[in-house]
C-alpha cells in the first residue's frame, strides 16, 4: 500500500508541475513582482479549465500526502 502511495504522489507532482507551469506561460517576468495588473482579464475556455484541474490535482497531492503519514 505504501508504494500505491508513494508513486501516486508522484505522478501527481509531475502533473500538478505541469498544469503550473501551463498557466504561466502568458505571464511576464515583471507580472510576477507587482507589475503588469494595468488592466483586468478573465479566464476563460482551456484556460479556465487548467485553473481548475490545478485546483483538484493540488487538492489531491494534499490528500495524498495525508494518507503517506499514515500508511
């Protein structure tokens, strides 16, 4: 069982990694210290998708890392 979990983290890891990394590739670097908040865009369609497959997959490296300290 413990292995179950261990390799289901990480592949959960490498995939929550990924959508991350897909989200930020229409931001710039000055983005990322206050700047470029000049105007309001919403998400929308793949984009809005992402953002909730990273909310779910996080959610789920939680859970998995709950039930690691268990087994």
């Amino acid at each position: 069982m413990n292995q179950i979990v261990f390799w289901a983290q990480i592949a959960v890891s490498v995939i929550l990694v990924i959508l991350i990394a897909l989200q930020q590739r229409g931001t710039a670097l000055g983005s990322a210290f206050g700047g470029g908040g000049e105007f309001y865009s919403q998400k929308r369609g793949i984009q809005k998708n992402i953002y909730y497959a990273t909310i779910v997959v996080a959610g789920l490296f939680i859970i998995l890392g709950v039930v690691s300290l268990f087994t």
